[in-house]
C-alpha cells in the first residue's frame, strides 16, 4: 500500500475511535468493546496492537483525546489498556471548538 494511503486510513481509524467513544457519552468503554465498535464503524478488524497503536497516538500528552486505565490497580504497562474514553478536547475537536488535528479525519 502506498505511504499516503497509509497515512489516510490511520487518519480515519483514529476519527472512528474518537466518534465511537464520544458516542458512548465519555463514559469508560472495555478495549474489547471498542474495538468491537471500531471494526463495524470501518468495515473491517483492527488488531490489538494497531488499536493500541492509535490510542496511545491519541492519548499522548501533546493531544489529550482519550485517557485509559488498566483493569487491576497498580498495573501501569505503557501499552496495556482495559478501559478507555474520550475527554472533553476530543468533543472540542469533533464540534471545532479548538484548531483540527491534521492526523485526526473526522
């Protein structure tokens, strides 16, 4: 696949994350569920590590879409996550509130 197509479908598979998990009214969502969700929003499996890939994209620092927690205290592995949801910056951005994010297609 060409680079650019790539970089398109990362940018979609990130705006289906953040309209699912702002569906879910910024509640906590199960990974499984969501990526459930994920799949019937693009028509095709996503696998763990590249949903993992995508959330820790849209939960870095510098961008603060989505926050996750493990299932068990006290576990804190950087790519492990059991819940997650969007933040408020997430629906600031889907309603245009704050500048586009250009690796973000919503």
């Amino acid at each position: 696949m060409e680079p650019w197509l790539v970089d398109v479908r990362d940018e979609v598979v990130r705006g289906v994350i953040l309209r699912v998990l702002i569906k879910h009214g910024l509640d906590w969502m199960a990974f499984q569920s969501l990526q459930s969700q994920v799949q019937l929003g693009q028509g095709y499996p996503l696998a763990d590590e590249e949903l993992r890939f995508q959330l820790a994209y849209l939960g870095d620092k510098a961008r603060g879409y989505v926050e996750s927690k493990p299932l068990r205290a006290g576990r804190t592995r950087i790519r492990e996550y059991a819940f997650v949801r969007a933040t408020a910056k997430a629906v600031d951005l889907r309603d245009g509130l704050i500048a586009s994010d250009p690796g973000v297609a919503l």
